[in-house]
C-alpha cells in the first residue's frame, strides 16, 4: 500500500532480526509533499516520515 493511502487502524509489517513485527498506524499527516505517519508496535511508539509514493507492505 502507498504511504499516502494509509489509514490510522491499518497494520503495516516489518522485520527485525528475522521476526515479524507488526505497527499499528495511529496517525498520518502531510507534511509537504511527504507524509508524516505515526506507529505504535510492541517496541513503543515512533513516527517517521516518507514520501507519499513509498510502498508498505499491510498485514491483513
């Protein structure tokens, strides 16, 4: 899914050290022509911005 697709409730999946970890969006703002998206996972809560044509992979 594309960044500036995503929803606040959509679960996006990672890996770290060959484990499967799942972030929670909690918020996604514009911020220029990028977006500024808001996680929470087991690891806490981050946020990180990207450009609005990146892809994620969504857990479903």
């Amino acid at each position: 899914m594309r960044i500036k697709q995503l929803k606040p409730g959509v679960t996006i999946r990672d890996w770290l050290n060959g484990k499967v970890i799942h972030f929670e969006v909690l918020d996604v703002k514009p911020v220029g022509s990028r977006f500024e998206v808001t996680f929470r996972s087991p690891l806490g809560r981050s946020s990180a911005i990207y450009p609005g044509d990146a892809f994620v992979a969504v857990a479903q």
